[in-house]
C-alpha cells in the first residue's frame, strides 16, 4: 500500500515546479544552513566523503557544489586497453542487453520506444536498432559527473521535454516508458568503431543537467524538442577522450548508453550490479 501510494503520489504533485525550487535551493549560499544541510544528507545517504577531492562539509559554499563533487584525483583509474570501453559513472544497474530492434527492456511488464528515448526523429534512432543498451542508475550517494565511455566525436545534441518522475528502482518498476517520457538530454557520438549515445535523464528534484561543450542544458526546460548538430571535421570539432568528463547532474539520475549493432559485448555485469567509473564496461566486438 505503501509503495502504490509513493507511485501515485507522482502523478499528482507539480514535479516541475517542485524541482526547480529545489533547485533555487540547492544553488543559494546560505552558510551554517547549507552545511547543515550537507551533513544531513551525507549522514542520511551514507555517502562516502573520504573518496572526495574535498571531504569537508564546510568547503561547499551551495549544496551543488558538494553534490557535484570531484574524486580524488587517480582513485579511480581509466582501464587503458582501447579495445575495452570504462564504465561511465559511479551507480547500479538497472538494465543492460539487446536492443530489440526499436524496444528497450525497462523492468518486468515494462518497455519502451529507443526512438521515443532518442528524441522522435527516426533517423537518429535507427543506427542503434538491434544494438545494445544499458541503463545505469545513480543514487544520491554516488558521483555524479559522467565521463566518456570511449573517444569519440560530438555530433548531435538533442533536448527532450518530459516529465519528472523519480527514477528510482521503484518507480523503474511501475511506471511504465519511465526514461522515454522524462526530460532528458540525448548526446550522439561517433567513434572509429561506430556510433554511441549517452542519454542524460532528469529525474524529480534534479536541478540541472549540463554538459562540458554547452554548459546548464536544462533548466529552462521548454516545451518542444531541440536539436543541435556539431561539426565532424572543423576547428569546432568537439572531441571528448575515454574517460574525459562529458556532463553533471544537479541532484541523482539515470544514464542509458546505447551502442550500434555488433559494437559492442557488456563485459558480463547484470542488473543490480554495483558500477564504478573507469572500469571495464564491455569490449569491442572485431
């Protein structure tokens, strides 16, 4: 009864509106009370400050700054065989596997469009029909600076407008199409093995998603789909290395990466399976 009354609840409550206060409030200097704050919230996620570049509460000036926390420099090592993709972001997974033709698997009784996910447009989605897929969840203790799987080039970014369920394990299980009907932000890639797309899902109180190239994507959220394109071969060529950072959530997320038809094999993890940035993700198929 619980959990059906915290699912419909989600219906029901401005979840926009929600997040972006919350969002005023995550970015506001507020002293002793932001510290608070973080120490609250570090006791209550259990998260783990010794991994941090700065572990003292009282370094953050807004609770941003604390949420997107660097890593101590090399704790966590970017595996170096080029045939091997890293994992992109600390977290657990959700789902991984094939990409049945345009059906991404969501939860039990649960799939959803990868066209839908990607945007609407048929031709961005059809590259990554019948390839692989894996949705990475990120809890609010855990990093939350995403970093490149593999090189690549930055063709097309697409903003998503959608709603703002949380994306919980719970509500994965029961809202159905959950990660192709909240706003998110769709990056295509292209690499000397073929195209990948890392997909920046919001999620309820999740303040902001940014990228390095393009800085606050979202808020302002907008209502319509937009879609910017990237040149391949010019001085404005925006090239990320494995391992690079290539954006941020304000407050926790999801992750989906999809990959194109024979590119990749998933280096044997399954749901519920604990991800840290830098390690084998999957490897290159020949």
């Amino acid at each position: 009864m619980i959990n059906w009354f915290k699912i419909k609840l989600q219906y029901i409550l401005p979840k926009h509106l929600v997040s972006r206060l919350v969002g005023k409030l995550a970015s506001a200097e507020a002293g002793g009370l932001t510290t608070a704050l973080i120490k609250l919230f570090i006791k209550q996620f259990n998260v783990d400050m010794s991994e941090a570049k700065f572990p003292e509460p009282d370094h953050y000036r807004t609770f941003n700054e604390f949420f997107t926390r660097e890593l101590k420099e090399g704790l966590r090592p970017i595996c170096e065989d080029p045939n091997q993709l890293a994992m992109s972001v600390d977290g657990t997974v959700s789902q991984l596997g094939d990409i049945d033709f345009d059906t991404i698997f969501q939860a039990k009784g649960h799939n959803y469009s990868l066209t839908t996910l990607l945007g609407g447009n048929p031709d961005i989605a059809a590259p990554f029909q019948g390839g692989k897929f894996a949705t990475i969840y990120l809890s609010p203790k855990d990093y939350h600076r995403i970093h490149m799987p593999m090189d690549g080039v930055l063709t097309d970014m697409i903003y998503v407008p959608g709603e703002l369920f949380s994306v919980n394990p719970l509500t994965t299980q029961n809202v159905p199409g959950l990660f192709a009907r909240n706003e998110r932000v769709v990056c295509i890639f292209e690499s000397n093995h073929g195209k990948f797309a890392i997909v920046l899902v919001g999620a309820t109180i999740v303040a902001s998603i940014e990228t390095v190239w393009a800085g606050t994507v979202t808020p302002p959220p907008g209502q319509n789909v937009q879609h910017w394109r990237y040149p391949k071969d010019s001085e404005n060529t925006i090239t990320l290395a494995k391992g690079e950072e290539m954006g941020l959530f304000k407050l926790g997320s999801t992750i989906v990466a999809c990959f194109e038809p024979e590119m990749v094999e998933f280096n044997g993890q399954s749901s519920g399976d604990t991800t840290r940035l830098g390690e084998i993700f999957a490897t290159l198929k020949d």
